[in-house]
C-alpha cells in the first residue's frame, strides 16, 4: 500500500532529545509536516530494561499512527537498540527509522575511522547496539563504550555548558580522551546540545558525529523508494505532543529549537 504523501512523519522521543533529530528532517525534507511525541512522563528511558523502553515505544508509534503518520522516525538511540526491529515486526506497513544504523553506515563507508568512541545511556551501551553494528560492518574496528546516563537530564535542565556539565563530560569522558578515538559517535539525541562543551574537552582532536542528519537522509531515502514524499510546499503545521507538563518542555525545546513553539498538547 502506498501511504498517502501528504500525511505527516511522526518523530517520538523520550523527552526533547528527539528534537535534534526534527531539527535535522526539517532541513532535510522541508515539504513534510511532522509530529513530535516527546514522552516526558516517562523520561528517561535509557536507566530503564529493554522490554520497558519495547513496551513505551509501541504506544508511542500506536499514537503516531493514530494521528495519521505515515513514517515514524525512532528518534531515540535507547528505543532504537531495543525496539526498532520489533516493530518493524509489527507494524510492517510502517516504515520505521532508527537512528542508530544511519550513523554506522556512514562510518563503516569511511574507512579512515579506525578507532570508534561511542556514548550513550546505559541501556544503549548494554545493548551493544552499536558496537555489534560496527563489529559487523569491519572486524577491524576498535570500539571504545561508555554509558553516560548524567548527560540527559543535564540536558533537559537546559544545563549544556554549566560548570557541573563540564565535570560530568570530565568524569565520563576521561578514559576515552586517553584512547585518542578517531571519532566520536553521540549515541543519545540529548547529546548534540553537549557537542560544543565535549568537543572542546578533546582540544578538537576527535571527529564527533551524531546521528540526526544521517537519519534525516535516510528517512529521505526510504519515503523516496516508495514514492511517499510530500512534494508540496506546506504551511508550518508542525505540531507537538508531551505525556506530561507542556510548559517545561516548551522551554527546553526553544533551546533546542532556536525559536518558541506554542502548539504543544499533552495526551
Ligand atoms: N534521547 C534518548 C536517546 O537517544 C533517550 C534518553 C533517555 O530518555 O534516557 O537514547
């Protein structure tokens, strides 16, 4: 079945972490409308199990599909190493993008990384998610992983270069500095918003990639292949979505966004 290309991309998240990602489809696909579900009762969901986050993420994409998506990008690494390929299982009429592949193929397709850091919460660097994909991809590969479960809600109190945001990129980030990576994989979609402040704390000495753009081009490319793109021109119709209090989330989300948004309802 062909989806009808002028429905909207539902974009979920535990929180606003996923908004790095929207930011990136907007640039990538300027024609789509897009949902964003941001599951704030629940944040956060990288201290949880894989079958909690599983269960969390088949409500949100349910929800999504309800309000019409046509795609649903899993703009969470945490869902994405433990849900993704579930539902595609069970929802195979969707398509569905995780954000973790995009990011490694690109990586496998660049031979000069040897050495590869990935971060994450502790429920993606436990799934060895990344870490499988890449072994996959090249034997070869050294790979450095490390959970850093304090950088979300750093991030969600908006605290992206505080003095307690640099002993935390300090006190997690100091044994992979020692390892010289060649790049540095952020495997949470909160931790562009700390890009600044950890690439500062490697002198500039490490490639830092995180997985938003890669997603975006990826989406583009899967919408394309089934001929699902809105070609177009749109009104901004954007609308968001929380499970908690909109109003916190509306002011973290300026940050992230760069401008206020108002149309934010609570289900
Ligand atoms: N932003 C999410 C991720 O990419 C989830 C963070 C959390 O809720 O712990 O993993």
């Amino acid at each position: 079945m062909i989806p009808d290309s002028k429905n909207p991309i539902g974009i979920f998240d535990s929180g606003v972490g996923g908004l790095t990602v929207f930011k990136e489809v907007k640039k990538v696909l300027p024609n789509e409308s897009l949902i964003y579900l941001g599951d704030t009762a629940r944040v956060p969901y990288g201290t949880k199990s894989a079958a909690v986050v599983t269960k969390y993420s088949l409500t949100n994409v349910n929800l999504l599909l309800s309000m019409g998506a046509k795609a649903v990008v899993v703009a969470c690494n945490t869902a994405s190493s433990a849900a993704v390929s579930y539902l595609e299982k069970v929802f195979p009429n969707c398509m569905i993008i995780g954000v973790i592949e995009p990011v490694v193929e690109y990586l496998l397709h660049h031979s000069e990384f040897k050495k590869i850091a990935v971060i994450g919460t502790n429920t993606t660097i436990a799934s060895e998610a990344y870490q499988n994909a890449l072994k996959r991809g090249s034997a070869d590969l050294e790979i450095v992983a490390k959970g850093c479960p304090l950088f979300v809600p750093l991030v969600e109190e908006g605290l992206f270069s505080s003095k307690i945001t640099e002993l935390t990129v300090d006190m997690y980030l100091s044994e992979i500095k020692r390892k010289k990576p060649d790049a540095l994989i952020l495997g949470c979609t909160h931790y562009p918003m700390l890009k600044e402040i950890i690439s500062d704390y490697f002198g500039g000495s490490v490639q830092i990639f995180d997985t938003g753009y890669f997603t975006a081009k990826k989406l583009a490319a899967v919408l394309a292949g089934k001929h699902a793109e809105n070609t177009s021109p749109r009104v901004d119709d954007d609308s968001f979505f929380v499970t908690d209090d909109a109003d916190s989330f509306c002011r973290t989300a300026e940050l992230f966004l760069g401008y206020r948004i108002f149309n934010v309802s609570r289900v």
